[in-house]
C-alpha cells in the first residue's frame, strides 16, 4: 500500500504475470455481457480499481506508485485482452496522471481531492476533446468550445463529442479556448458534478461499445480560474500535443495487442475442439490450420516486440527513438488487424457470429485505427521527413 492524504490508501498494482492473467480472466467473464447491453462495464472497471491499476501513474510525490510505462502497457494489455472497453476507460484515466506526474498542472487541493476519491472508488477521467464540426483536434484548428473569464470563474459552453466514459466520468478535462485576447488553449478541470452539463446518448458504434464514448455539452457550466490547464505554444504556435506519438501514448496501442491476443485464445479454442466428420480429428491437428496460427503468432510477436522494444529504447535514452514513434503506433495497428483478420478469415462464419468472441474481438481491434495520430498523417509526416519536405505554409 501506498500512504495518501487523510489516511486513506491507493493500492500498489500487482504487475505480475499471474495477477495480470487473472485480471484478464476477471473482466473477459463479463466482457461479452457488456458489449451486448451498451451499459458502463462496472464489473470491470470495479475490478481494475480492486487492484490499484486505475491509480498506477499516480506519481509518488501524490501517495502513488508512478508505474513506468513499460508496466503500464502490460497493465494495459491485460485488460485489453479481457476487455477493450474497460481498457480504453483505464487507459484514458491512467494517462491523466501522468500528464499531472510530468506537468503537475492542476490546482494542488483539486488534484488532491481527487486522488483521495481514487482510493475510495473507481474515479475515472479524460480529456474531453473532439468536436462535432472540427472533428479529431489532431489534425489542426482551434476548438469552438469557450471558457469566458468573469469574476465567478470561467463560464465554459459547447459540444463535445466522442467522449469516453460518459457518465461514469469523474472529472472532464475539456479542450477550450478562452475569449480573453490574446486566446489561450488548454484544459478546463470540471467536476462532473457541475451544473449545466448534459450527456447526448450518440455511441452506436461498431466497436468497443460498452465504452459509452458519448457526445456531451456545457451550457454555462461555471469553473474556478485555478481549473485552467494552459497548453504552452511552440514558437508562437498552438500545436496539439495528439499531432505526434508520445511515450504517455502508447496505452492506447497496447490495449489492442490485448485484443489480439484474445483472438489469439478464441482461434486456438476453437481450433482444438471443432472436429469435422469428414476428418475425424480436431482442425487444429492439420499444417493448414497450424500455418494459420503460426501467422497470428508472428503478428502478434511483431506487435509485442515493437510496443515493448520501443518503450525499452525509450528508456534508454537512444537518440532518434521519438520520431519515429508515430510510424511504430502505425506499425503495431497493422499487425494486431492483421493477427485478427488472420483467424477470422481462416474459420469463415464460425468466427463471424455472434455468439462466438472472434466476431466481437474483430470489430473491437478495427478501432485501433482511430487512435492519433493516424495513419495517414503519421506516414505523409515520415515521408515529408525522409524527402525533406517543408510543410505547406512554411514556405
């Protein structure tokens, strides 16, 4: 255990092998119930907090363990192999922490509070971004959410959507713009608790739906000044920290090489009991089905040996690593589809019903794709680089 304010705990996870299988099993038994339902995965969010790993970037000078990433991918692996959903609501909150373990932004007794609730129940957060019109805040512009600065605080007004979490959410970090002059961007810390919030039910989506990824508006929501988390400009520029891969994440890539794994079982599982009469033995006793499975397993090793390899140069400081760290999140995306799109294809309708995990497993790891930085504009980025190619208007 780990000693925080006001004699409560955080729990120091346990990142062993055994325990994190067993977390895995914990949520995967309930992961399919959830899919199909919609509803905020509480079992297995409940299970995650049991064990400490939604706290697990909290930084020591906080009362938390301040996990390095290297653990924190394998905390999120495992829990994107027994459930994706729970996963990305982790992997949200986790990387929140450690946004405040680098940058310690927030007002010292709001984080404070926070983290005292944190060891009490699963307190989740995330950064609350996307738009309706501007879309995916990665690929440039300035949000049309506002925060005015009256002498009450700020007033804060607009629509967000895509906002994991939804009402389970304790604190949104909503992406702003305020109208002072000049503007400022940055993060505005609401209690969901605040007045004048309301949540859009929008998620229909093909993947991770248990992860009530909603739309939501602030009408008049009033937030202290302290609230504001300021993004510094880079050479006078705004320039959104989602434009490029970062250490911080690769949580969010890890997640679905859990997803491959699970196909992984699901194929192995039906493979050894699926027995046609015409052969008489379980398929998974024949070289075709056998080169099916050495193939997830290579996609798979690719997957693991980039997020894991990379975070290890990382941490040894090799130059040159960070560039190419959006290349590396594409790269892992292509094998963890492809490990799956591999053994759906090999088992046919058998992997596409429902009633069976590869077909949920399959739309689940599709979603790696809308993670940023995306693909496209991770390569045209690479390649501007490699040819040298300045960036349009930089002329």
């Amino acid at each position: 255990m780990t000693a925080v304010a006001d004699g409560r705990v955080l729990t120091v996870p346990d990142v062993s092998p055994a325990a994190l299988a067993a977390l895995t099993a914990e949520i995967a038994a309930t992961a399919a119930e959830y899919d199909r339902s919609g509803a905020i995965p509480e079992a297995g969010i409940a299970a995650a907090h049991r064990g400490g790993y939604l706290t697990a970037t909290v930084a020591p000078r906080h009362g938390g363990p301040g996990l390095p990433q290297a653990e924190v991918v394998r905390v999120l692996v495992a829990l994107g192999e027994g459930d994706p959903s729970v996963a990305l609501i982790a992997a949200n909150t986790l990387a929140a922490h450690q946004a405040q373990a680098i940058a310690g932004l927030w007002p010292e007794q709001l984080y404070a509070a926070a983290v005292r609730r944190s060891a009490e129940a699963p307190t989740l957060l995330n950064v609350i971004r996307a738009e309706p019109e501007l879309g995916a805040p990665a690929r440039g512009g300035l949000p049309a959410t506002v925060a005015r600065r009256t002498a009450q605080g700020w007033i804060l007004n607009g629509r967000k959507t895509f906002a994991t979490g939804g009402r389970a959410l304790a604190y949104h970090l909503v992406w702003v713009v305020t109208d002072e002059v000049p503007a400022r961007v940055g993060h505005l810390v609401v209690p969901a608790e605040t007045a004048g919030i309301a949540w859009h039910e929008t998620w229909d989506h093909l993947g991770l739906r248990a992860s009530n990824t909603h739309d939501v508006a602030y009408t008049d929501v009033v937030v202290p000044l302290e609230n504001f988390l300021e993004i510094p400009l880079r050479d006078g520029v705004y320039r959104d920290p989602a434009s490029a891969s970062s250490p911080t994440s690769f949580g969010h890539a890890a997640l679905y090489v859990g997803v491959a794994r699970a196909a992984r079982t699901a194929f192995a599982d039906f493979a050894r009991s699926r027995v046609p009469t015409a052969l008489g033995k379980p398929i998974a006793e024949t070289e075709r089905i056998q080169a099916v499975a050495g193939e997830i397993e290579a996609q798979i090793v690719q997957a693991e040996t980039l997020l894991y390899g990379t975070l290890h140069r990382l941490e040894a400081q090799e130059p040159g690593v960070v560039p190419g760290l959006s290349l590396v999140k594409t790269q892992i995306a292509r094998s963890v589809i492809a490990a799956v799109q591999t053994a759906v294809g090999a088992l046919g309708n058998a992997a596409l019903t429902r009633h069976r995990p590869l077909e949920r497993h399959l739309r689940d790891v599709l979603c790696v794709r809308v993670h940023p930085p995306q693909e496209d504009t991770a390569l045209v980025a690479a390649g501007r680089a490699a040819l040298s190619v300045p960036q349009e208007g930089s002329r």
